[in-house]
C-alpha cells in the first residue's frame, strides 16, 4: 500500500473509531446529574457507562472471527445502524433501566467499528508501519472519548445530557457512511484463510498472554479514575461545577499526541520498556491526585493520561507486530481484557471508594499497575 492511501486510510479510520468511541463515555462527567435526576447512588449511576463496556468485553470474541472471515464494509453498516439506533433511545428515555439495557446493546456493537478495523488494519499495512499507525488508532480512542465527555458536560448543557446523545448518533451516522464509500475494497483471497489459530492456542503463547495482561490492569486503573473523578472533585474540599469537572477530561488531548510517539519511542528502544516507563509515570501521577490543591490535579491528569497511552499504544503496537494469522481473534482477545479491566475496574473502585473514598481507588489503582509493569520488564525482548 503506497504511502499516500496509507494516510488516507488512517484518517477514515480515525474518523470511524473517533465517533465509536465518542458514545461510550457521554454519560461520564454528568453522573451527578443523573444520580440525582433518577435517584439512585454513585454505583448504579455508573452503570450507564460499565454496561457499554461490558457489552464491549462480550462482543469482542465474536466480532473477532466476523473480522478473520468477512469483508468490513458490512459489519461497518451494522454495527453503525445499532449504535445509532440506540443512542436515540437513551435520549428519548425516561427510564434508566431502559437507558442502561441500551447502553448495552451499543457496546455489544461497538467492536463492529473498532475490533473489526484494527484486523483491517492488521493485514492491509506493511509492518514496519504497525507500530506508528496504532499509535494513531490509539489516538482515535482519545478523541473519540475525549468528545464524548465534552458532549455529555460541557458543549450541551449539563441538564439537557440528552442532547449529547443525539449528536453522537449523527457523529456515528456521517463516519459511517464515509467509512463505508471510501474505505479501500479487500481482496477476497486475503479473507479467505485457514486459520489454524484459535483463542485458547492465542491464550496459551506466553508473551501474548501478558500483552493481554497490560490492556487488563492499564484500563482498570484508568477508567476508574476518570469515572470516579467527577464524584471526588464534586465533593469538598473542591466543590467543583460539573462544568469545571469536565474541562479536567482535556488532559486527554495529550493522549492524541502520545499514541503515536509512543510508537515511534518502542521502534528505538522497546515496547516493554516503553510498558515500563508508562507505567511508574502513571503510577506516580496518580498518587499525586491525592494532593488537595486543582493545580496539582490538574497536572496529575496530564501525567495519567500520558502513562496509560503510552503503555496502551506499545501494547497494541507489539501485538500486531507479532502476528501473521489471526489477528482478528488475537486483537478481539486484546479488547476483550481491556474492556473486562474497565467493567471490573468501574465496579469494584465503585466498592473502594465509597469504603475509603479517592485514597481507595488510588490504592487499589496503584495495586494494578503492577501487571503492566511487570509485563513490560518481564518482555526481555518485545519487538522494537
């Protein structure tokens, strides 16, 4: 593939998988608002956002056999139908029981525009440019989340949070539509393979296995920070406006820039090195939040978003780099562990913080991170 559709492909895809990622985290800094809108507590409030990413986790398996096996463009069409579909019900809803089951469903199809296109991805660049197009990929991840939340509290008014959801469906509705007319046509030889691979083979290989168990604790760490975020700067000492809150989710414009340095850093000196570093930065910006002064958040959250992105794009950067076959099921593993980390991490940080507040959920944070780290200097030899 000649450089300059390379580029064209990476700006389609970062389009697509911006506005898929945009509806995951609408409802994140407005979790007050809806704490207090339908009467329920921090924990239930949260499922608005740990149902779609656990519907995430679900989907990933089998989307990634549809991606080893079927053309894109299809998937991109379903997938996209739903997630905007559903995205119109949250707005129209009254029922948070119906909100949620919506939520659901979007996670359930959001693999379709994400898993799916990063096995595209996979077979239809050359190598040496994986680790540096994942970076972008990663990147696509940021922005979509970080609009997501600027949706959700601050572009719309902060009690009309509905509103956030239908501009996200016409977001997924355009990038999909676009994705569908220009994104190259695949050959059907390369779809059509014996695919001698499966999960629990993928599973088995060892330097696999501890890929997956960086995208596990990274995404466990993070969400739960930024999910319980608006709840510790809403409270005093800080009695933060929800507007306020959500200007902090900007520090994830760092992450746009760090997905693909953090490529071009693992090609020179290593992606477990890369794992490494990211994580002791994480680390140690996350205990720094316990500082009760904003500027000192405010600072932290650049260094948390820098660390994780950096671990997540040399992750998924020396994952593609290490397959020949698979790598839908392989990349589907990958999401699968990072959703469950983020699901899980929501729940049980729900668990610690209204057991010990903020400290709990840096404790326990902090506790995680050890998995990356520990993968990243166990991998004597990632690939560079």
């Amino acid at each position: 593939m000649k450089t300059g559709s390379t580029i064209g492909l990476q700006i389609q895809v970062f389009c697509l998988v911006s506005a898929a990622f945009t509806t995951i985290y609408i409802t994140q800094p407005v979790l007050p608002v809806l704490q207090a809108e339908f009467r329920i507590d921090e924990t239930l409030a949260s499922l608005s956002i740990s149902a779609v990413i656990f519907g995430i986790a679900l989907a990933n398996l089998p989307f990634g056999i549809l991606a080893d096996r079927q053309k894109v463009r299809p998937i991109i069409v379903a997938g996209g139908s739903v997630i905007i579909t559903c995205g119109l019900v949250c707005a129209l809803t009254d029922n948070f029981i119906l909100l949620v089951v919506a939520r659901f469903i979007q996670g359930l199809f959001i693999p379709a525009l994400t898993t799916c296109l990063a096995a595209y991805l996979g077979r239809s660049l050359p190598a040496e440019r994986l680790n540096v197009v994942m970076g972008s990929y990663v990147s696509a991840t940021v922005a979509g989340g970080l609009a997501g939340r600027l949706l959700g509290g601050w572009i719309h008014p902060t009690l009309h949070w509905r509103y956030a959801f239908v501009s996200a469906s016409i977001l997924v509705l355009v990038a999909t539509l676009v994705a569908v007319r220009r994104l190259p046509h695949e050959e059907q030889g390369k779809l059509i393979q014996v695919e001698t691979i499966g999960f629990i083979a993928l599973l088995s290989k060892r330097d696999l296995l501890l890929i997956y168990s960086v995208a596990f604790g990274a995404f466990f760490v993070f969400s739960s920070i930024f999910n319980y975020l608006p709840f510790y700067l809403a409270a005093p000492p800080f009695n933060a406006s929800t507007q306020f809150i959500t200007c902090m989710y900007l520090s994830y414009v760092i992450g746009i820039f760090i997905g693909p340095i953090a490529g071009v850093i693992s090609n020179r000196i290593g992606n477990g090195t890369t794992m490494a570093l990211g994580s002791i930065l994480f680390a140690s910006a996350l205990a720094a939040t316990l500082i009760q002064s904003i500027l000192a958040i405010m600072l932290s959250l650049i260094g948390v978003c820098a660390g994780f992105f950096a671990i997540h794009a040399s992750a998924a950067g020396s994952l593609n780099r290490r397959l020949v076959s698979s790598r839908g099921r392989a990349n589907s593993l990958y999401v699968l562990f990072y959703y469950l980390g983020g699901s899980l991490g929501i729940t049980v940080s729900g668990y610690a913080y209204l057991f010990a507040g903020w400290s709990g959920v840096v404790v326990l944070g902090t506790l995680l991170l050890s998995l990356p780290f520990i993968a990243g200097i166990t991998g004597k030899k990632w690939s560079a």
